[in-house]
C-alpha cells in the first residue's frame, strides 16, 4: 500500500461549512452511532480526495479510486491519518493541511464500521417520505412544520414564536412580490381577525402582476438573460420578449414542466405557439462574439458549451462543463457524457458570431432567427408602407424603361424636354422611395422581436473534442444523457432536444424536481434546503432536511409542477413564519439557521431595496412588460469598457416616468450592470447564477446615502408629507416610519426623530443657500400640488429625515 504514501488524498481542516454544523457534532457522539456516507464523509473525500483519486480515469494517481467501495484498503488509510511518521502520515505535512481529532475519529469509525458507500443522495429518486408524528397536541400539524421539529427536537430546540403581524405581512409581500405593502394594506390585515386572515392576504399575492416580475427576477439570474452580447464590442441584443414571457409565464403560473420544455426545445413542437417560439431563445442568451475575433469554429464550439452549461446548471444542478477537456473530477460525468449532451445544441441554425456593424437587424440588437411580434396597427402599417414603397419602385422601373426606349430613339427638341421631365420625376420618385424606406425603417425598428432557437435540418456531427480543443475532433458521438442518470426514453431514429426536454421532467429524473424547489425555498428563506443550490453534485453541500426536500419535490411532481402551490404551502408553514428573533444561544448553536430553529434575517437584494425606495415614495411606474429602460447613472460610465465600434457605447438615460419602472426592466449591459445593482451583489449575468453571494461594504451605504434617484424619492415623499398641512409634524413623521418600514416607531423613536427634523430646520433655515440647491433636484413627479407649496427650509428639512428613515436597517433588511 505504499502508493497511498503520497496520494492526494489530503483531507481539509474542515470539512465543507455546511456539513459541519451538523456532523462535527455527531462525530462526538457514541461509537454506535452510524456513520453518513453521503452526508459526512462523501464531503471530506470530495473535497481533498477526488481530484486525483476520482472519477476521471484519465488522471487517476497511483490507480488509487476512493470515490466507490472496494477499490482500496482503507484500514490502511485509517493507519496514515493517525501515524507519527512524517513519511507516513496522512495529509502529507508539506500540504499544509491537518486534520482535527473529531475528523480523524468520525473516518476511523467509518472504517471500522464497514466503510459502507453509498450512492450520491441527489442520483436517487426522492424517497417516499411521511412527514413524521410529533408528539403533543399543540404543535403544528403542517407538513413542513413537522419535518422541521422532528429535526429541531433531536437538538433540543423547538420552533420559535411567530413573528408579530407587521413583520409578517412586510415579510410576505417582499418575499412573494418585491416590493412593500402599503400602509392601507397593513390596515387592512390587521384589522381581519378572521382565522384565513394570512391565507387570504398570500392568495392576494400570489395574484399579484408583480409576483411574476418578482419571480422572473431569479429566473433571469440563473439563465444569465442580458440586453448586450458581452465579449469584446459588447453589442446591443434584444431579446426583452423573452423576459416578458417569463413575467406571464410566472404570473399565469404555467406548469414548471411545460415552462421547462418551452425553453428547451419550444422550437420544436409540431405547431409552436408564439409562446413557445419565445421560450427557445432561452438557447441563445449565452455570450457572442462579433465576426473577425475568433475562428469561428472557436466561436461555434464556446456558444454550444455555453447552452450545455446553462442548462446543466439551471435544470440539473450539475456542473457539466467541468467535464469540456476530461472526465468530472468529482461526478460521475465522463467527458463522452458532455459531448453526446453537446450533440443536442450543436445543430444550430445559425451562425456562431454577430454580423457586420450595418444594417436594421444590427441596429435592432438582432441576429438570424429571430421572431418578430409586431401589433396588429404595426402590421398593417407596415403592410401599407410596402404596398406604397411597391408602387413607387415600379413607376420608378417605367419610368427607367421609358428614358432608355427614348434615349435609343432620335434625339429632338422635344424628346430633350421630354427627359428633363422625366429626370425631374424620377427625382421625386426617388426622394418619396426615401422617404417611404425611413419610415418603415422606423417602424421595424420599433416592433418587437427576440432571438429564439432553430434546428438545422441536416444533423450536424458531434465529436469528443480532445482535451477540450475546438480543432482537435476525436471520436464521433452521438445524442444521448449521462450513464449513471435514468436513461431517455425516445422513439426516434436520433434524439432530438425534445426528447431531452422531456427527459429534463421526466419523473424518474431523480434533479430537475429536486433542483427548482430548492431553489423556490432558497427565495423565500435566503438560502436553499442544499445550500450550495447550483451544485447539487459532490462538491455540493448535503441537504439540511433530505427528507423533507423528497417530499416537497414528489408533491411538486403530483401537483403538476404547481409553482404557486408549492410557494403558497411554504409561506403559510410555521417555519416559515418564524420570528428572526431568538435567544443568543440558537445564534451560536446554529448561526447560519440551517436547523431552521428562527426566522431568516438577511439583507434584501439590490433591485428590491430600489424598488422599495420607489415604491414608498409613489414614484414607482407599474407598467408591465417591453423593452428594456436606462434609469439615470454616471455619466460617460460606459466608455470605460466600451471600445470604438461598441453599440450602443454612450449610455444615454431615458426621459419621464420610464426611468422609475421597476429594476427587472433596467438596461442590462453585461460589460457593465447598472452599478446600483452591482454593489449590492447583483451579477453580470455573463453565467448563470443560482444565488447571489450577499456582502457588506462601505460602497453600499454611499449608494443609498448619495443615488440620485434615492434622493429624488425621499424629497418626494417628504413633498407628499408637507401636504398633509392638517398634521403636525409628529403625524408626519409617523406616517413616513409606518410607510418606509411597515412598523410603528416607538415613543422613544418617534421623539429622537421629531427633535432630528427640528435640528434639520436649524440648519437650512441657517443655510438657505444648500436648502435651494437641494430642491433644485426634485423631480417633476412631485407636481402639480394639491395643497400650497411648502417653504424650501421645510422641504429639505423634512427630506433629509425621510432619506435617513430610508437608510434604516428596517427597510433595507429581511426580518
């Protein structure tokens, strides 16, 4: 056993963060208890051991696999970790790794226990699963509820108590739409004390135009959807019907297994719908490059990996591309596996790079396929602009006719005048042709149309590409899934994208189920059953509550892939409806809540604190769907990535009330997001994202602090205070704390902050001068008044307090 003397099996320090919250503790328990594989030591050889002695048997060290039974001695494994001989031990000291006691003894008990493998937990089927009895008469008989306290009571824990009303409904209305209630509806929950009061109020929201948009927001993360190609020019793309259909798609709560099979292969029912033509162009939201900067081979080959990867990681929580250049370090995806997946996306009707820089169809963001959906006003004037431009180009060919029978005949006085006529008509021929090919030129340019996806009737051959090079095709494979998945079902002669969409939703696919709820629990808790929601591989982290993760997704499968039902069940569980407040010692047994002992606490994303901010202030405009709009930012912030021929290179706001529409309709340019997003964390969207990392810097504060819109908004609202002349300023100020943050300031507050617009007064009633200039900035949204105009020391006093409230932990932050 001497090759297991330098093998590369050197174990972490610790093991991945969520398994250590729960396993750590249980390696101190009995030596009877038994051992997880796939939960405690799947992790630690994932981690450490797989890279070199997993499945990739191209580089496997030493002919050493540890990632299935029976390949090695792992007594003498056990022997190396716990040795004293430097030549030894196990990790390697020159690894600058170690392990603790409690790893050492939690696979020294897994040893002598029989080292039992077992297969990776998320490869199986969800298990059939009974939500457990839970002894006591007064606990929860809901579903969820009793999965999570069976859990809580093995660690001594119970639920915690609900949160107070307030917290609930602002809760719940941010979770389910982005954006807060408003004070009437606070109201009008609080004063239903009927036992359906909370069931009525999440139905009403499930309703809501805005959970869609809310929704789609997530969606577009993961499937990267964008409003520019990325890569070098970084050109205009559009493809905002596609955001729209999400939005409806969400909203009519379309089935998640035909919202799945749209988007894979919409293209190609036997008769697509319009719909369904739009889905597809969820196959062309990958990056672009323009003509002239690779081969396009090169260019070919990255887009097709770009469509595996994508769908890899938003439907089956895998990373497939890991496998482009040799077979998964760590899954059981060869690299013959990757490219009989590739052999679905390689037949393209299209081609691998944009066009020229000329053109409508460059103009319009657009590259052949597209659809486009003009209304039916636009169709028919479109139609009379082409009759008219028809008419013109044929009298213009008469007229060419006519000169050039005439200039074959003898020339006369008379045919002379005849042809300085004719040159005269022909002249206001052409310049009416002009005319006519700008106007429909300008309304093309305005009827919407998205990129979507087409087949190539010819299949074009796949090939494993060696070492993962464009130009080195190896063998020929052809359409297929991986092994160790259920194998497709398909009773054509060549397996089409279709046959894999159905596949993707198939019941025996043990991911795509277990996949989307995961990640619809991650929206409303802040973070997923598993945690690491985009790797449901070995690498990922094991699921908080398996148990209860199989039973949510064999009864979203049975609902027929009900997406409001399962939100709907999720919101009215008592987990769900937790306080955030707890006592110190659940914070530092459990302090990233994965016992779900409290409510979940984070801070919001940056589009929902924007449209919060709008929101309260009544500036927000609710216009559903269309293109994209450019809300006000730095100026010449664009030339920094934009190279000469980028288009559009100057980023030019929009006018009016387009600029105050919701964040899921902003300009996404992937060379540079709107960095009011940005700073929150949002991502490029250059590759999919299943979750958003959340941080805390210094730029976040200026940007709430100093964005012009913020401003803009808190004047507003302090505008709309100002002309309650019947309240005192205490009302007022109640009024603002209850519409900003959902609560009721206490006495205390509510005092600190009638003395703080006192001081606010003193200050610009000493200092007209800054008190002008700040009014200099409101927005015209603040006109015309009802009552009479409020002095200008006022306004800024009165803004610079509902900016302060607006700044608020509470309003900014998941409670």
């Amino acid at each position: 056993m001497d090759f297991l003397m330098r093998v590369c099996c050197c174990f972490l320090l610790t093991v991945l963060t969520g398994v250590a919250w729960c396993d750590l503790a249980e390696s101190a328990d009995s030596e009877e208890q038994t051992v997880s594989f796939n939960h405690q030591i799947r992790p630690i050889l994932s981690d450490t051991c797989f890279f070199c002695h997993g499945p990739d048997e191209e580089d496997r060290q030493a002919d050493v696999r540890l990632d299935v039974a029976g390949q090695v001695d792992l007594t003498e494994l056990v022997s190396r970790i716990t040795s004293d001989d430097p030549e030894m031990l196990m990790p390697p000291p020159d690894s600058n790794k170690s392990l603790s006691p409690d790893q050492i003894a939690l696979l020294t008990r897994w040893v002598k226990s029989g080292a039992r493998y077992e297969k990776h937990w998320s490869f199986s089927p969800p298990a059939e699963v009974t939500p457990p009895q839970i002894a006591g008469g007064d606990e929860s008989k809901d579903e969820i509820d009793r999965f999570v306290i069976a859990k809580l009571r093995e660690r001594g824990f119970t639920l915690n108590d609900a949160a107070d009303q307030r917290t609930l409904i602002r809760r719940v209305t941010m979770d389910l739409t982005g954006l807060p209630p408003t004070r009437s509806q606070i109201q009008a929950f609080l004063n239903d004390t009927s036992p359906q009061a909370y069931e009525h109020l999440v139905d009403r929201l499930l309703e809501s135009p805005h959970y869609g948009e809310h929704m789609a927001r997530y969606w577009l993360d993961l499937v990267r959807f964008a409003d520019t190609n990325g890569l070098h020019h970084d050109h205009y793309r559009e493809m905002t019907p596609y955001r729209d259909w999400v939005i409806r798609a969400f909203n009519e709560n379309l089935p998640f297994d035909d919202f799945t099979v749209a988007q894979i292969a919409g293209d190609l029912y036997e008769q697509p719908t319009t719909d369904q033509l739009v889905a597809s162009g969820f196959n062309r939201l990958h990056l672009i490059i323009d003509r002239g900067t690779a081969l396009p081979e090169e260019s070919f080959m990255r887009n097709v990996v770009d469509r595996v990867s994508a769908v890899g990681t938003a439907f089956l929580g895998l990373t497939l591309e890991c496998a482009v250049c040799h077979d998964h370090k760590y899954d059981p995806i060869t690299q013959r596996d990757f490219y009989q997946f590739y052999a679905f996306f390689n037949n393209f009707d299209g081609e691998p790079e944009t066009g020229g820089r000329r053109g409508l169809d460059f103009k319009r963001g657009l590259q052949p396929p597209y659809l486009e959906l003009p209304s039916q006003s636009q169709t028919e004037e479109l139609s009379r602009l082409n009759q008219q431009i028809a008419g013109v180009q044929s009298s213009l060919k008469k007229l060419e006719r006519k000169q050039k029978s005439n200039k074959q005949a003898e020339q006369t006085a008379a045919s002379e005048e005849q042809d300085r006529a004719a040159e005269e008509t022909k002249k206001q021929l052409s310049d009416q042709l002009t005319g006519l090919q700008a106007s429909r030129d300008r309304l093309i340019e305005s009827i919407p149309a998205t990129l979507i996806m087409k087949e190539r009737a010819e299949v074009r051959p796949a090939h494993i590409l060696v070492r993962g090079n464009y130009d080195q095709p190896g063998e020929v494979v052809t359409r297929d899934t991986p092994g160790f998945l259920p194998p497709m079902k398909s009773d054509q002669p060549t397996k089409t994208r279709m046959d894999l969409a159905k596949w993707l939703v198939d019941p025996d696919n043990p991911l795509t189920a277990r996949v989307a709820v995961n990640r619809f629990w991650q929206q409303l808790f802040g973070v997923g059953i598993v945690k690491t929601s985009e790797d449901f591989g070995a690498q990922g982290e094991p699921p908080s509550h398996p148990e209860l993760l199989d039973y949510l997704t064999n009864r979203f499968v049975d609902s027929g892939w009900d997406v409001k039902a399962l939100m709907r069940q999720i919101v009215l569980s008592q987990t769900y409806r937790q306080s955030s407040a707890a006592p110190q010692e659940r914070f530092i047994a459990d302090p990233q809540n994965r016992l779900l002992a409290r409510g979940s606490r984070y801070r919001y994303d940056a589009e929902v604190i924007r449209d919060q901010v709008l929101a309260v202030s009544g500036l927000l405009n609710p216009t559903l769907y269309g293109k994209s709009v450019k809300p006000p930012q730095p100026e010449g912030l664009w030339k920094i990535v934009a190279m000469p021929y980028s288009y559009p290179r100057v980023f030019e706001p929009d006018q009016g009330d387009k600029i105050y529409r919701r964040s899921v309709y902003s300009f996404w340019k992937r060379g540079l997001p709107p960095p009011q997003m940005t700073i929150f964390d949002a991502p490029t969207r250059e590759s999919c994202s299943a979750r958003r990392e959340r941080t805390n810097t210094p730029l976040q504060a200026l940007v709430l602090m100093n964005e012009q819109q913020y401003f803009v908004a808190a004047m507003t609202l302090a505008y709309q205070l100002l002309q309650q002349t019947e309240s005192s300023d205490r009302q007022r100020i109640e009024i603002a704390y209850e519409t900003i943050t959902s609560k009721v300031p206490s006495e205390n507050a509510l005092n600190r902050m009638v003395d703080a617009l006192q001081q606010f007064r003193t200050v610009y009633r000493d200092n007209p001068n800054a008190a002008q200039t700040m009014i200099a900035q409101r927005g015209p949204a603040m006109l015309p008044a009802d009552g009479p105009e409020p002095k200008n020391t006022d306004l800024a006093a009165m803004t610079m307090l509902v900016h302060s409230l607006l700044n608020l932990d509470a309003a900014k932050t998941r409670e």
